[in-house]
C-alpha cells in the first residue's frame, strides 16, 4: 500500500472509529506535527461534501457531521502521550509528507464516511426549532422532557436511544432527563458536551453569546469544554460559566427559579452589557433595535414578564441613563 492511500484508510478509520492503537497512535501524531492541516482538512472535506449531493441531507446535517467529526479529534488528542517509538521515524515522515499532499491537493477522499459516518446516523434526524418569541416542549423518544428557548434548535438522529442518547443544541434548553445508567444522555453544542444518566439541568449555549453556561437543577453532570476536561459535582442551584474566549470557568451559586424564569415566558437579564441586551432582545421580538450610544457601562439584571417591547426598552433605558424613540417599526436607542 502506497503512503497515499495508507494515510487516506488511516484518517477513514479513524473518522468511523475502527482504528487499532499503533493506528491511532500513528494519526495523531501526524495530527501533532501537522496542526496547520485542519483549515485545509475542513476546506477540503466541505468541497467534497458538496460533490456528493445526497437528497436526505442538508446544511444541517453537515454541521452535525463536522461537529461529531471535531468533537471525537478533540476527545481522542486529550491526555494522550505521543511517542515517535511506535512509528518508525522514515516511515512517520512518509506518512506525514502524504497527509499534506492529500489535504493541500484538495482530493481528500470522504465517500467512505459520508457512507458509515453520515448516511447512516444522520440521514434520519428530527430538527426541532423553536422560533423567535416561541418556546417550545419536547418529549424525546425516551421519555426525557426537553423545554426550548426562544431561538433555539435541537437535533437527533434516528438511532435516539437505542445504541445511543445524544442531541445537538443550538442556544438554550432545559433537560429533564429519564434515567439510564446503561445509556448516558449526551449534548453536544459547538465546543461544549455535557453528559448526564438522569438529572434536570439547563443549558445556555447561544453560538453568539460569549458566555456558555450549564445550571443543575437536580443530580449531577460532567461537562466537557474544548481540550479541557471539566467535570463537577454540581448540587442543585449551583452553575458553571465558561467564557468562549480563554475557556475560564467559573462557579456559582444561582436563584434556579430566577435563572429558569424564561421557562413561562419571562424574559430574564443577568448582568448583560446594552449590545448583549439588544442581541437577547431580538430572540424575542420581531422588530429592528439599534443602539447608538455604547458609551454606557451599566449591566442589566432583572425579570420582565411584561410581553411589551416599549415596556422593557422603556426600563432598560432607564437603568442607563438613555432614550429610545420608535419610527416605522424600529427602535433606536440613543
């Protein structure tokens, strides 16, 4: 077998998780010397991707794809030692020098995991989405009960509960989870996992917030952000907040039922700068909202279940010493 095609059924195998360890030890240390390769791998495998035009999935179904693809590379680099000693020196630089090849020459072949990986764990999924201004409750095919928040989706696949129990979040959700040691409940959400057997929780993980945050209502779960493995025993009321920046976490004590007000409709804020208000704003309200001073420093907390935009633009203008005025429809903070 040629170095070429030995590296393309190395990274084949690995995708579909059916590598020995000397292989696997053997791709990431590639990976090691090679990190400059992944904006190529991903550019490559999206050009690919769309060459295989398949009915049954779409745009979203890659995402998933892609955030399996990086979640499994993330969990597989963690904690390990790499070791030139299982892999022949000569033949390690081969193989190195054939994965560049294939990235940078842009045939990365992925017809094989389109096949095992995507068509048959994606193809079939249900995509829940909860609109602006709406929020939605879900029962899952196991019992679990899920509320989602305003602005808010949720994927699974067809194979939910039987081999697996694993969603995929974008934005905020509670989770009352039905127990199975046997089947751990999983969520995925950008760089955040979360992994539970059964427990109530909350997750609020918008791709455009900077914040990603996980609040335990009742038991216990393991959280995973990135590279860093972070596990705690949350007891109820307590929370952990990563920032996406330098992935910092820190750990506090919350008012669950204040936190979880959005859950009857209450629109809730928590310590939120004007630009991140007006951005939690527009997940409830179908209007335009511009702010045109930003001098401000002032934070916002507090519940409006009040459901008029005038009333909250009214107080939150109050808090930081401004003005709003309304014409055709759009509100300009000034």
């Amino acid at each position: 077998m040629t170095d070429e095609a030995f590296v393309r059924d190395l990274v084949i195998k690995y995708i579909n998780r059916s590598c020995t360890k000397e292989e696997l030890s053997c791709f990431l240390d590639m990976v090691k010397q090679n990190p400059e390769s992944f904006p190529e791998l991903d550019a490559s495998v999206r050009e690919q991707w769309e060459k295989e035009p398949l009915e049954t999935i779409d745009d979203d179904a890659y995402a998933i794809y892609r955030q399996e693809a990086l979640r499994l590379i993330r969990k597989s680099r963690k904690g390990r030692k790499f070791s030139k000693r299982q892999v022949p020196f000569g033949r390690a630089a081969a193989v190195a020098a054939s994965l560049a090849v294939l990235i940078s020459g842009g045939y990365f072949i992925i017809s094989d995991m389109i096949g095992n990986r995507v068509e048959k764990q994606l193809a079939t999924y249900e995509h829940i989405v909860a609109a602006p201004g709406q929020i939605r409750e879900i029962t899952l095919p196991d019992g679990t009960e899920v509320t989602l928040n305003v602005a808010s989706s949720l994927k699974y696949n067809a194979r939910y509960g039987k081999e697996s129990r694993e969603v995929w979040l974008d934005g905020e959700a509670f989770f009352d989870v039905e127990s199975n040691e046997e089947c751990p409940f999983s969520i995925h959400s950008g760089m955040l996992d979360v992994n539970v057997t059964g427990t109530s929780f909350n997750v609020c993980a918008y791709p455009d917030d900077h914040y990603t945050s996980v609040l335990v209502k009742s038991g216990k779960v393991g959280v995973t952000y990135g590279d860093d493995d972070i596990r705690m025993s949350l007891h109820p009321d307590e929370e952990i907040e990563i920032d996406k920046v330098d992935s910092s976490v820190s750990r506090n004590t919350v008012k669950t039922k204040d936190t979880l007000a959005w859950m009857k409709g209450c629109l809730v804020f928590r310590q939120n700068t004007l630009p991140e208000a007006i951005r939690i704003l527009h997940r409830y309200y179908p209007c335009e909202i511009e702010l045109r001073d930003s001098t401000s420093n002032v934070r916002l907390s507090g519940t409006h279940d009040n459901k008029s935009i005038e009333s909250v633009l009214s107080s939150i203008c109050f808090s930081a010493g401004l003005q709003y005025t309304e014409k055709d429809g759009r509100y300009i903070i000034y």
